[in-house]
C-alpha cells in the first residue's frame, strides 16, 4: 500500500512539474547573467531594497515548524527581506505548486524545507529553471534524486543528526549500563534523510554494548498520532522491548503515550518532543533549534546576496536534556 500511494504521489509531483515547464516560469526575467559567491545565478529581484525571499515548509502542526517560521519572519524582517511563507500541510505535490507560484513572483532565493526527502528534487529542479538559489534547511534532498533531475542547491542547513542520533544512544549506555541488556524499537521515518542518519547514528553508538539488539521499527510518520499507533504496535508484537528511540519530536510524543496507556516498564529515549519535561520514563532528549536555523538560513541568504560564498553545508550541533529538565519552548526534536 506505502508503494502504491509514494508511486502515486510521485506521478502527481511529475505532472506538475511538466505542467509548470508547459506554463514557463518567466527565467529570462528572474535570473540576471551575473553570478553570486557560490556559482549559484543572482536573480535580479535581489537588487530590490527589499527583495522577496520564498519559504517553503512542511506544516504547522509540528511546533518545530512553526518556531522556525517565526525565525524566517524575524529575520528577515530585521535583513530588509519581503517573506513569504506557504505550508503543504505535508503534501509533496502541494509543496511542488506552492513553489512553483511563488517563482513566478520572482524571488531572489528559495528557502525550502521538503515534505519529503525524495520528492523535493522536483521542486529544486523547478527553481533551478527559474533561475533562483535554493537553500535547504532541515529536511535534506535526496542526493541519488537530485542527480537525476539535474538540480543543485546552494546549501544545506540543519542539525547533525547522526552526532544527534549517537548523543542519545551514549546516553541509555550511560543510564542503563555498557552492557545492558537492550531491546530496542524504533519509532521512526524512513522517507525523511535527516531521520534515517538519526537511527544510524544511534545504531553505531549502541553497536559498542554486545547485548543491544533492535528488535523491530515502525514509521511514525513524524506525526503524534501515528506515533501512537505504530507504537502501540510495536510493543504489542515485541513484549521484551525495554527501550525506545523515537527519532522525531512527535514520534517522542506519541510513544510515551503508547508507553503510558501499555502500562509497561519501557524507556523512552530519542529527539525532544515539544515541552515534555524529561522523567524516569523519558530520561533524555536532544534538542533542534528550529527557530535559529530559520534565522541562519535567512542570514546566509543575505550573505550570499552581499557577494559571500555560502558553505555546503552547516550543521548544527544539539542540546541534551536528561531528567529533571524540560526543553525550552522551540527547542524540539
């Protein structure tokens, strides 16, 4: 079933990218002959006093999401920029339209954090034909994906998920013993890059205690929700699971309610859900800044305007929270 609706989803996303080459974003007009720091084409719309800068994201119902919308806004207001913000309410294909209306306003760069990893190297290629520089931030584009659509991007922003992936797993080898013996279940999703470097990062960490062993993993599908579900699930199908790594905030949050509501002795460990205070049952989190990346993606963008050669790539390191703390209000997984 998953097969059938990614394939359906990704025939969606090329039609409309057909669609939008049938009915040209205007690139003669948007990309000027000149090129930025970076090898990336400056579009004239950033010599506007107050260029406009495109912003792509997921969803609101994800408080990470709505801190870093507030950091694009803040900051770009503070840099002279005209933002725009539009959400897909996670929908690959309403991403790839949302993207493709707000190039033929011209901006001068697109901030893009894709729904999902794959999918989103459609919505590169379409903003590479326009002329527009592309800064991702958070989700990664699949590399494989991107290379055959022809597209690139400027840079990457967003945590170090596998030194992320790894602190929490060093972590329950802290709290549980260097060799505990572990069964360990995933709470996880597997269509999103950062995620997938999450779980290997935990995985070659907790590799260093013999008797670990991960024993089953579900998709969260980085929503409470289904967290819950897949959750609820796992523990039913794997009665030894003694631990669990949650690798999204949601997936965090969905889980301790499965754990709570299952009654049973199981560690929730993993990336921070949002104000969660951390407690026997949840001993640790790592915590993403979302409301700083938007504001550092916003200042890179404006670097590379001023003639500065962005890196490749930035990551940022994250906070640990164990039990007794509570993660600050935007500090989430």
């Amino acid at each position: 079933m998953q097969r059938r609706l990614f394939s359906a989803v990704g025939t969606a996303i090329a039609a409309l990218a057909l669609a939008g080459c049938s009915t040209g974003v205007d690139t003669g007009a948007t990309a000027s002959t000149s090129e930025a720091a970076g090898g990336a084409p400056r579009p004239q719309a950033c010599d506007a006093s107050s260029p406009y800068v495109a912003v792509a994201l997921p969803n609101l119902t994800n408080p990470y999401y709505v801190a870093m919308k507030k950091g694009f806004e803040t900051a770009g207001q503070a840099a002279g920029f005209k933002i725009e913000v539009q959400i897909a309410n996670d929908d690959d294909a309403a991403q790839l339209s949302q993207v493709q209306a707000m190039l033929q306003k011209k901006p001068c760069a697109l901030a893009l954090n894709p729904v999902k990893s794959q999918p989103a190297a459609a919505v590169v290629k379409l903003a590479n034909d326009a002329g527009v520089p592309v800064f991702t931030v958070n989700v990664t584009v699949d590399d494989a994906a991107l290379k055959a659509q022809g597209g690139s991007i400027v840079q990457y922003l967003g945590a170090d998920n596998a030194a992320g992936g790894e602190q929490v797993a060093k972590q329950v080898l802290q709290d549980l013993g260097a060799d505990a013996d572990l069964k360990i279940g995933f709470i996880t999703e597997p269509d999103e890059g950062p995620v997938v470097a999450r779980d290997k990062g935990f995985e070659d960490a907790i590799a260093s205690d013999a008797k670990a062993k991960v024993v089953a993993k579900v998709d969260g599908n980085v929503k409470p929700d289904d967290s819950l579900a897949a959750t609820t699930e796992l523990l039913q199908g794997n009665p030894d699971v003694n631990v669990l790594f949650a690798s999204t905030g949601p997936a965090a949050y969905g889980a301790l309610q499965a754990v709570k509501s299952s009654g049973k002795n199981v560690k929730v460990y993993g990336f921070c859900a949002a104000d969660e205070p951390l407690t026997d049952q949840y001993p640790a989190c790592v915590a993403q800044e979302p409301e700083d990346y938007g504001k550092r993606v916003i200042e890179q963008i404006s670097g590379w305007r001023g003639g500065t050669k962005p890196e490749a790539q930035i990551l940022r390191p994250l906070k640990l929270f164990t039990k007794g703390q509570t993660p600050a209000p935007g500090e989430v997984g």
